[in-house]
C-alpha cells in the first residue's frame, strides 16, 4: 500500500491508530495546534533567524543565545530547517510531491564527510525519542553521499539539555530497521482499513468525538 510520513505523523499513529486514520486518512476531525505547539513554532522561527541571518533573539528567547552560538561555530557548511525526502527506494526526492518520507533537519551542518544534526525542543527531554534524529540521519546520508559520520542531538533549549546520537554510513541497515514494525503495522492498516483504539488519559483533549473512548476534559 502506497502512504507517505514523517516522523510525526508515525508518532501519531502509534499513539492512536483510530485518531491518525480519522485526522490524516478521513481528514474528518482537525487537531487544532495547541498553546505549546504555537510555542514551539514561534521559538523554532527565532532560532532558525539568528542562526541563518543573524536577526538579533528577543529578549525572552536570550536564553538560548549561548547555546546557538556554539553551533554557529562549528565548522562547516550550515542548513538551518533543511528539508529533506525520500522516495520508495529511499533515494532523494522532491519534498512537495513523490515523496515517501520527509522531514526538516532545525539545523544541519555539512563539513566533508562529518555532519551535525539539531532539532530543537521546547518541552522537556523525560520523553525523548531518539528515532526522530535516526530518521534525519538516513535523510541525510542519502542526500549527502559524502557523509560518513553523523553527530546528532535533540536540544532542549529551556532546560539546557541535550540528548545525544551518533551514527555511521555502514550502519544504515540497522538504523532503518528501527522503523520497519511500525511502518508493517501501518501498511496493515491501510491494506485492511483497520484502526485500533488506543484509550490513554489524553483521550480529553483528542478531537475525534465520534470515538467510544471520547469523554469531555
């Protein structure tokens, strides 16, 4: 079965295979951003000025400052919101259309054949999930053949913390391996139209209302 994703939208459907069917595939519910997801998208705009441009911080995102500065001094050639896809054969593609999977790197930098990955974080690092930099790493190894080495972290910028990965060219098969049971279980999905629920003490703030499990917050 024919399907596209990225990492969030994986994460969507392992949280909830009934959601992500009636908000991604039915399209008949919308999940409005919420005030941290707005949050998260005007500091991602701010980090992503400076670090491009030079466009001075705001007075309240001067906390990352120190942190931003240290990345721009980091050799090589800089990506800030790279976007990069995939197609079915896991080579470079288009990001707007025959994609298979796509994503945007915060901020990549290319220097030979080392390369950093940084994705920024507003929340805190209790639930991080490492497969997103694993994904950007497979990204990045396709659209940069040169690349051998990859140094990656997710950066928690209000809580100065930052979780680490690191990955290597030879060991793509492993890294795609990650993802391959969840990407069999979607593929199962669409072949048989077959959304599970899966109740959670999040299901308050979920907008598929028509859902057994709904109940008002």
């Amino acid at each position: 079965m024919n399907f596209t994703w990225s990492f969030s939208s994986l994460k969507d459907y392992v949280n909830c295979p009934k959601q992500y069917q009636e908000i991604k595939v039915l399209k008949r519910f919308y999940k409005a951003p919420t005030q941290a997801m707005t949050y998260g998208n005007e500091v991602h705009k701010a980090l992503e000025d400076y670090v491009n441009t030079g466009i001075p911080l705001a007075k309240n995102y001067q906390y990352a400052k120190e942190t931003l500065d240290h990345l721009i001094s980091i050799d090589g050639i800089k990506y800030p919101e790279h976007r990069m896809a995939l197609n079915k054969d896991r080579e470079p593609c288009s990001y707007g259309k025959d994609y298979w999977v796509r994503g945007i790197a915060d901020l990549l930098i290319i220097d030979g054949a080392d390369a950093f990955i940084i994705d920024y974080k507003t929340g805190s690092s209790k639930f991080a999930d490492v497969k997103q930099l694993k994904l950007m790493a497979l990204m990045t190894f396709a659209h940069f053949p040169e690349v051998m080495n990859i140094k990656a972290g997710l950066l928690f910028i209000n809580h100065n913390d930052f979780v680490k990965g690191e990955y290597s060219r030879d060991k793509i098969p492993e890294l795609w391996a990650v993802f391959d049971d969840i990407l069999a279980r979607m593929d199962v999905s669409y072949e048989t139209d077959t959304w599970q629920t899966n109740p959670t003490p999040l299901c308050g703030w979920c907008p598929v209302y028509t859902c057994e499990f709904h109940r008002e917050r």
